[in-house]
C-alpha cells in the first residue's frame, strides 16, 4: 500500500515534470492587415548613357499598385546604395523596411544594358535574390516589369502580373454625329499604349484568348453587331459571326476552341457556344428571360452569365456536361459581369446593393463562403477584369462625363486610375500571362 | 560409548597367542621318538673279462671249490647269522618293553600335563570370561552410563538450543517489529516530504504558470503587433514558428517549424519575430523557469477574422 503510494506520488511528479518541460505554445491570430514594407533604391546608372525610364521607380509603382506592398518614398531613405557592401541593414530597421532592394544599369559590350537587381530580407540582414539582365535600351520598362514580377513572385508566393497587358475601347465626339472609337492594348499599367483597331462604329466587349495571342471583340462597323477575331502578332482579323439580331459578348474557351456568345436570333438573348474549327453552334440556354455575358470558368467545364430569369439581373453558373444551372448570386438587387479568378474561387461582378440607391460598383464574393465585398465607391462601376494572377480588378467607371480606367486589389485595399489621356474609356479587359 | 567389538580382537588374538603357544609346546612334548637311521646301501658292480673266457674252466673249478668253501661258510654264517638275530631280537624285544614304558609313562606325563594345561586353561578362560564379563558389564554400565550422560546433555543441549532459538526468534521478531515500524514512519516520511514537495511544486508551478502565462500574454501581444498579416494570407492557414530566445529576451533565431504551404506566409510570421528582435520582459523571468520553456518557444500564426 506504501509502495503504491509511493508510486502514485512518483508518476504524478513525472507527470509534472514532463508538463513542466513541455513547450510554451503562443498563438498569434491577430495582426496588422498591412502592406509589406519595401524600399525600392534608385538604381545607380553607371552606363553613362541618359535612360529613358526610371526602372526602380517603375519597380516600385508596381509592387505599390498590388495592394500587396508599401513602397518607402524615396525622399525619407537615408541613403542610395547600389551593392550590396553599401546596404547598412541597421538603417532600413531603423526606417522600418522589411526588405530593401537595390540595382545598378551598365553598359556592355555588345550596345545593351545590363541591369544587375538584388532584394535582401532587412529583418534577417540576409539576400534573397540577385539576378543580371541584359536588356536593349528601350526595353527598360519590360525589364521594370520583369524584375517587379520575380519580387512579387518572391515575396508573395503568386505569379506577378506586370508584364501583362490591358485592352480597352476609347470613344471620342469628333463632331456632332461623329464618333471615333478605337480598340487600344497597353502595358497593365495603361503606359505604351497603341490603337490596335479604329472605327467609326462602336466597338464592344474585346476578349483575349486564353493563350493572348488573340482578341474577339463585336465590332458595328457593318452598321450591325458581328463578332470579329484579330491576331495581336499580325494584325490579321476575321469576322467569325453575324446573325440577325444581337451579336455579343464573346468569350474564349480555355482551350481556346471555343467562343461563348450570345445571340439573339432566336427571339430573345441566348448564350450559345460556337466550336471554332468545326463551326458548329450550339445552344446553351433557354429562357424568355435574358441571358448574356458569358464567361468560361478556368476549367472551362462550366459557364457563368448573368440572367434576369429570376426578375432582377444575377449571375448563375450552368455546368455544361450536366447541364445544371446554379444561381451563384443572391445578395443586392443587380449583379452582372461576372469573372471568376484563375482559382475558381472568388467571383468579382457589378454589384448594386438592396437600398444601396442607384450605385454601381465593384464586388467580390467568396464562392467558398459566399460572402460578398464591395471593393468600390464610385458608384458608377462596370466591366470588371481581373489580373491572371487574381490580385487586381479593372473597371471602368465615370469621372465627372467622362468614362476612366480604374483598379482596386481585390483586398480592396488599394485603389488607382489608370492614366488616360484621350476620350472616354471603357469594357477594359486584362491579358492572361503572357509568354 | 565402547564397542563391543572392540573386545573381539583382543580376545580372538588372547586366543591366538594361547594356541600358537600350547601348539609349539605339544611338539616338544608329543614328538619325542627316536629319528630314523637310513642305512647307506651299497651297488655291487660284476666285472665281465672276455680274456678270461678261456680260464673259464678253471675258474669253474676254482668257482665250485669256491663255492662249496662259500657254502660252508655261508652255513656257519647263517648259524652265526640266526644266532646274532635272536640275540638282535631279543634285545630289540627288551628295547620295545623299555621304550613301551618309556611312552606309558610319558604318555601318562603328558596326559596329567595336559590335564593340567586344561584345567589352567580353563580356569584362565574362566578368568578371562569372567573378566571379559566383568569389563562388558562395565563397559555396558559406562555405554549405560555415558548413553545417560550423553541423552541429558543431548537433552540439555537441546533445551539450551530451543531457549536460543526462542529468544533468537523473539529478538528477530522485535527487530523485524522495530524495523517494520520504522519503514512506516519512513515511508510516512517520505510521503510527506513527496507530498510537501509536490504542493511546493504545485505552488511553484502555480506560481511559474502564473509567470508563463503572463508572459504568454506579453509575447502574443507583442507579435501580434508585429505581424504584418500579408493579403495572401486566408482565415485557417497555420505557420507554427520555432523561437530560441537569450536569457536577455533577444531573438536568437527563428525559423519555421511547421509550414503553412505558403512560403510568403510562413515568412511573415518568421518576419514578425525577427521585427520584434528583442522580449525584454523575459530577461525579469527566473533563469530555470527561463530554461524549461522560454529558451526555445513555439508561435503559432493562425490568422482569425480575415476576410477570406
């Protein structure tokens, strides 16, 4: 009986002991929903040479307009180092960077540029990356872009986006009855921007193949609606349909075989699929209610669109093996122009609030808890298209009379124009990765 | 106790040495006739001449002359011969009836000797076995005797051994009492010792949880205003961070220990630890309780209430 006791009292202290040992868990669930802090140094110019762009400075608005990155101004850092000897990790503590990066351009031997980039980790007073690129001197801003991807890659784990590209359509009044419209292709960022197509007639809904070597877009230009493809390389265009009624809302199958539109021929807007090789049209809806803005989802197994079957404007989604039509929309009174993100996961659309009055604007819905952000307060918000890699939102919205390209990362988070400088613009569409 | 058959060698060699005597003695007395005297005898060899063949004649004559002499002298001799044997006969005659009285008389000599000789012997064997009696019965009254002795002290002994034995095991069982009651007070000791030591422990670790928590508080709050939650991070995600702190409540290292599937997560958790760089209240934490569980800590970052 001792004995147990003894033992009992033995185990017990083990017991304690080893709970004593056991180590201190600290759960940390909340924080600061912040920006990563970066300081993006002026790259020293060591080519001699007069540079058009200012890569760092095109590096650092990238990363900025992300909503994932909080660039330092560079009139509060405390000095410009260009190699890594230079970097005094003491200093961006102090200046509360979490990662600094420097470069330098030189000139080599064959007439190009090279450009050497490095990012350190301030906190860990460690490098993450360096890397040398050999760039003409015009393409400077490709290589901003370039570098402002691999340290977005590195420090977020996604894909960049800022060498991709951006179509819109301009309108502008030459005179009374007079309208020039013109379909444009610029950098993401809305600079380089080119006139890849003008017409006196409007031009609609521009859709970029999955591969971006192409564009469908409806074009009036014959006085009636007809959906056209162009290739980007050669300029090359075709006109793929025209039936009588509306033709509208082209959109590229994943695989790139086929085009989801909508037609009206039959009465009523139906969204139809059309397979490009064979020709072959087929329908997918049936209803007396409108049903337009088709778009694929990622697996291209299923179609969202929006459709006013249930009274007011929403948006289902229509499995195309099955056949089965689910209303993914329920929240506020219009939600139209819906995009899934290359995920699947969030839907963004244009979204009007039950007694939100007559405003418009950008929304984004969690399909996994289906619940809903509005990300804008233009109040005027439309054609929303999102960034391959599902950072960004672009949307066209009204300033004052006229139309202007908008962004906001889809945390909302961070909000930005679009430098436009002629006419109206709108129907943005954002590239997919391009090669 | 004496053997008896101690006394056996004695009185079979007494015996013995009585026989051997009377045996040698008897030779004296009984063979005492005369040794025979062996007459020598003599070979008479016949000498044959073959040169003589031719004197034969002569010697015949010779020969019967001879042996008419011879006859005549052998017939004086036989007369002397029958003479001198009844001479030789009578003569033996007296000798036999001589040593025929001789041998009476020794016979009767020899007879009263050992009529003698008996009666000796047997008075000395009634001696002896009177002795020998005498000496077994004593010997007896001693075995008797010392068997007495022997069983008393046997007895004695015994008694003397089983009081031993009882005081032995009576001593043994006090001991064993003593002893018992002794472990008890031990053990009971003991326990309480254990038991003062564990509700010391207790309290200490009451006091140390008290402290840990504190501290965990102290630590949770400081990261939590460190970490820069990043806008790929989603409700769920989960990077656990492995801490070694100095005693001095610097940031040794950090590192992740369990990853979130996220490298950009996972390194803004490491981040936010490396941001911080120093817990200065760890430095006021006792030094054991420092080494048991602030040395090396663990951070879970599990981002809660983010919008997605």
């Amino acid at each position: 009986m001792v004995k147990l006791n003894q033992l009992l009292v033995l185990a017990l202290a083990a017991l304690m002991s080893m709970s004593v040992r056991a180590e201190l868990v600290v759960e940390v669930t909340q924080g600061v929903e912040s920006p990563t802090r970066i300081a993006v140094v002026p790259f020293a110019n060591d080519s001699g040479l007069a540079l058009s762009e200012d890569v760092a400075d095109l590096v650092q608005q990238d990363l900025g307009r992300s909503g994932f990155f909080e660039p330092m101004a560079r009139e509060n850092m405390l000095g410009f180092p260009s190699r890594r000897a230079d970097v005094y990790f003491r200093d961006w503590r102090i200046s509360r960077m979490d990662y600094v990066v420097i470069g330098r351009v030189e000139n080599n031997a064959s007439g190009q540029l090279n450009i050497t980039y490095e990012l350190f980790d301030v906190l860990r007073e460690e490098s993450l990356m360096t890397e040398p690129l050999s760039v003409p001197q015009g393409g400077l801003r490709d290589a901003a872009h370039f570098i402002a991807d691999r340290i977005f890659e590195e420090l977020t784990g996604l894909k960049g986006a800022f060498s991709t590209q951006i179509v819109y359509v301009t309108a502008e009044q030459l005179s009374a009855g007079k309208q020039r419209f013109r379909l444009k292709l610029a950098d993401w960022d809305g600079a380089r921007a080119q006139t890849i197509l003008e017409s006196p007639e409007p031009i609609l809904s521009p859709a970029w193949s999955m591969d971006g070597s192409k564009l469908a877009y409806v074009s009036f230009e014959t006085s009636k609606p007809s959906i056209y493809v162009q290739h980007l390389a050669t300029g090359k265009r075709e006109r793929i349909q025209s039936f009588p009624g509306l033709n509208g809302a082209p959109a590229w199958s994943p695989d790139g075989n086929q085009l989801a539109l909508v037609l009206s021929r039959d009465g009523n807007p139906e969204i139809y699929v059309l397979n490009l090789q064979t020709r072959e049209l087929q329908r997918i809806t049936r209803h007396y209610g409108i049903d337009t803005e088709p778009n694929w989802s990622p697996d291209g197994r299923s179609l969202i669109f929006t459709s006013d079957r249930g009274g007011q404007p929403q948006i289902y989604r229509l499995d195309l093996a099955s056949r089965n039509l689910e209303r993914l929309t329920f929240e506020g009174n219009y939600n139209a122009s819906g995009r899934l993100t290359q995920d699947g996961r969030f839907l963004t659309m244009v979204h009007r609030s039950q007694g939100g009055g007559n405003g418009f604007d950008i929304a984004v819905q969690d399909l996994k808890t289906d619940r809903v952000d509005i990300l804008t307060r233009s109040g005027l918000a439309e054609s929303p298209s999102i960034a391959p890699n599902g950072s960004i939102v672009i949307y066209a919205t009204q300033e004052g009379t006229r139309g202007v390209l908008s962004a906001v990362s889809l945390d909302g988070r961070v909000q930005f124009r679009m430098p436009a400088n002629e006419g109206d613009v709108r129907e943005p569409a954002w590239s997919p990765y391009l090669r | 106790m004496v053997d008896f058959r101690s006394y056996i060698l004695p009185t079979f060699l007494a015996l013995l040495i009585h026989g051997l005597v009377l045996a040698l003695l008897s030779t004296h007395w009984i063979d005492h006739s005369e040794p025979k005297r062996s007459m020598p005898r003599h070979i008479q060899a016949q000498m044959i001449d073959l040169n003589a063949l031719a004197e034969r004649q002569a010697e015949q004559e010779r020969i019967t002359q001879e042996k008419a002499k011879q006859a005549e002298a052998a017939k004086a001799k036989a007369q002397r011969e029958r003479e001198q044997a009844a001479a030789e006969k009578r003569r033996q005659e007296l000798e036999r009836k001589k040593a025929k009285a001789e041998a009476e008389r020794k016979a009767k000599q020899e007879a009263e000797r050992k009529r003698q000789q008996e009666i000796a012997r047997k008075r000395e064997a009634e001696q002896k076995k009177k002795a020998e009696l005498a000496a077994r019965k004593k010997a007896e009254a001693e075995a008797r005797k010392r068997k007495a002795e022997e069983q008393a002290r046997r007895e004695a002994e015994k008694a003397k051994q089983e009081a031993a034995e009882r005081a032995r095991k009576e001593a043994e069982r006090r001991e064993q009492q003593a002893k018992a009651e002794q472990e008890l007070q031990q053990a009971l000791e003991r326990e309480r010792q254990a038991r003062a030591k564990a509700e010391a422990a207790a309290a200490a670790r009451q006091q140390s949880q008290a402290v840990i928590g504190d501290i965990r508080s102290y630590i949770q709050a400081v990261l939590q205003d460190s970490w820069r939650i990043p806008s790929t991070a989603r409700n769920g995600m989960e990077a656990i961070v492995t801490i070694h702190l100095l005693p001095s409540g610097e940031v040794d290292q950090a590192y992740i220990a369990k990853s979130s599937g996220n490298a950009a997560f996972d390194n803004t958790a490491v981040q936010a630890v490396y941001r911080v760089q120093s817990f200065p209240r760890v430095a006021d934490v006792d030094p054991i309780l420092f080494e048991r569980q602030l040395r090396k800590l663990q951070v879970k970052f599990k981002p809660e209430g983010l919008r997605w």
